[in-house]
C-alpha cells in the first residue's frame, strides 16, 4: 500500500481542543464569528459519531441569535451539513464568500481521547 500523503491541514488539528460528544460552543475554532456583521457569533454542536481520523463524523451549526425565526424551530435555525450552509449562505448573501466563510473557521471538531467507535454503541 502507499504511504497516505500528509496534508497541511493536519498540523492544525493537533492544535483544536477537543470536545465531547454532544457538546456544545459559541464562535471560534467551530463556528464563524463577525459574519455576515460584525458581533454575529454563530453556534456549534459536536454529534455522537467519530471517524477514524479522530473527529466527529455530526456537527451542527447554529444561526446567530438575530437570524433565528421566530417559530422557534430548531429545523429552521440548525444545519446538518456544509452544503446545507452553503446553501443557506448563498441563498440568503448572495455576495457573500462561500469559500471565505468557511475558511474562518474549522468545520472538522476533534473527539477528546478515549472516546471509540465501540463506545457509540450499547449490546445488551
């Protein structure tokens, strides 16, 4: 087998305070701060899942207090996915970059160690 390249990109990860799953945070390093004004903070979840690199295969993005709808609905204010952001952000800031959003903050949230595969699920 061939040796796996190394991305740059990697160097960062052993920077990022792990967390765990479920947990929750505000702003930086796993959700954008100051878009698309400055003082909006977006929200972050960690799911229960880990990939084999170590971070968690769910996370969650949370709108800015002032964007979320006033239904109240947590589908409506939460992301699943990236390309749902994408498409959140290109729908509703059309000049804004996409690729710049993304790059001001870390999408990939490292599991704190000891947390496994086996641990997500239970055998009775």
């Amino acid at each position: 087998m061939g040796k796996k390249k190394r991305r740059a990109s990697d160097d960062a990860y052993l920077n990022l305070p792990p967390v765990a799953a479920y947990q929750t945070g505000e702003g930086l390093p796993y959700a954008p701060v100051n878009f698309p004004e400055q003082g909006d903070v977006w929200g972050w979840k960690a799911g229960k899942r880990r990939q084999p690199n170590g971070c968690f295969q769910d996370r969650y993005l949370y709108l800015p207090d002032r964007f979320k709808s006033e239904s109240n609905s947590k589908d409506q204010n939460t992301f699943r996915s990236k390309l749902s952001v994408e498409r959140y952000i290109r729908s509703t800031f059309p000049d804004a970059d996409v690729d710049a959003f993304f790059a001001s903050f870390t999408w990939s949230i490292p599991a704190v160690e000891g947390f496994s595969l086996s641990s997500q699920y239970h055998f009775s």
